[in-house]
C-alpha cells in the first residue's frame, strides 16, 4: 500500500506561502484562505480549476491542489462554485 503526504493549513491570504507548500515535499494539499499561486510556482502545482480563482467579492479563496512532483497521485479537477450559486453539478467552494 503506497502512502501520500497530505497537507491542511490556513494559508491566510499570503501568496508568499506557496513556496512553503513545495518545501514540505508533500503530495497534495487542502488549503484554506489562498490566494493564487504566483506566476513563477503556478506550474508546480495541480489545481483543482484554472479559472476564477475566487469568487468576485474574495482575493483568496478554498483549495485542493496536488503537487506536480509527487508520483503518488492521480489528481481529476471537479467542477466548482462559489457559496450561492445554483449550479447541482458543480461542489460549493468558499
């Protein structure tokens, strides 16, 4: 059986934090209050959807990603929105 390294953390909006996700040598990573990734990290990382960030009224917002390194996963993007919309496809996000 083939063990991941999973990271949770609260991010608190600073974009500055990504370059620490890619130093833990993690697998995947739950994150809280994200802001994007900069540019020069944005190709490291799998991120559950490449359009609209953050819902309009946010600068950061809720995110699964996977890191590009990590040969331990299979990372599959769902379809997302933000808290109030009205779409039964798609998974609520904050």
């Amino acid at each position: 059986m083939t063990s991941i390294n999973l990271l949770s953390w609260n991010m608190k909006q600073k974009a500055a934090n990504w370059q620490s996700v890619l130093e833990t040598e993690v697998d995947a990573a739950l994150l809280q209050e994200a802001k994007a990734p900069p540019g020069e990290l944005r190709a490291e990382f799998l991120l559950d959807r490449e359009s609209d960030w953050c819902a309009p009224s946010l600068s950061w917002r809720t995110a699964v990603v996977g890191v590009v390194k990590s040969d331990k996963i299979e990372f599959t993007t769902i379809k997302t929105q933000p808290l109030g919309c009205s779409d039964p496809e798609a998974l609520m996000v904050s």
